[in-house]
C-alpha cells in the first residue's frame, strides 16, 4: 500500500530572523545630511512641483479670461518640462546632488 513521507527539518537550515533595529542596509553608510539631499528633498521636489502645478494652473485658468483650461494647459505645457529638466539636472543619472552609492 502507500507509504507516509516524512519530512526532516534539522535545526541549521532554519532562517534566523533579522532582529536588527535600524536604518535600511543602504543607508547605513551616509550620514543625515546626505540622506537629506539625496532621498527626501527629491520626494519633497516632486511633492511641492505638484503643488506649484495645482496651484498656479488653476490661478492661470482664472486669470486667462474667457480661456478657461486653456490657461491651465499653457501654464502645465511650461512648467512639467521645466520641472522634469530641474529634476533631472539636480539628481538624475550625473546631477549634481546625485549619491555617491
């Protein structure tokens, strides 16, 4: 008839779980400051750059009488590229706040 498995798990292939409280593995060798310029002032450009582009679109519709959205879509066909070209010159591939990982 049918033989039962039996499965053996001995004790060394086990996986220890990481019990270490701290930074992620890539940054534990970058100070605050460059933390500061490299991870969280690209997030908060791009959070800011979103407003600007709210705030100052919608304005650009009121202000543009009898426009409307046209306003809003000449003031975004400016400012996105702008933005784009900003970002991309301050951290992209050799920008000049880019880590040095």
């Amino acid at each position: 008839m049918a033989e039962k498995r039996r499965l053996r798990v001995s004790g060394q292939d086990q996986i220890e779980e990481e019990t270490e409280e701290g930074p992620p593995r890539k940054y534990q060798d970058i100070g605050w400051k460059e933390w500061l310029k490299v991870d969280f002032a690209r997030y908060w450009f791009v959070v800011i750059a979103l407003m600007i582009d709210l705030l100052f679109g919608l304005e650009a519709a009121n202000t543009i009488s009898g426009m409307g959205s046209l306003g809003l879509a000449i003031f975004l066909a400016i400012a996105i590229p702008a933005e784009v070209f900003l970002y991309i010159y301050v951290w992209g591939k050799k920008g000049i706040l880019k880590s040095n990982k």
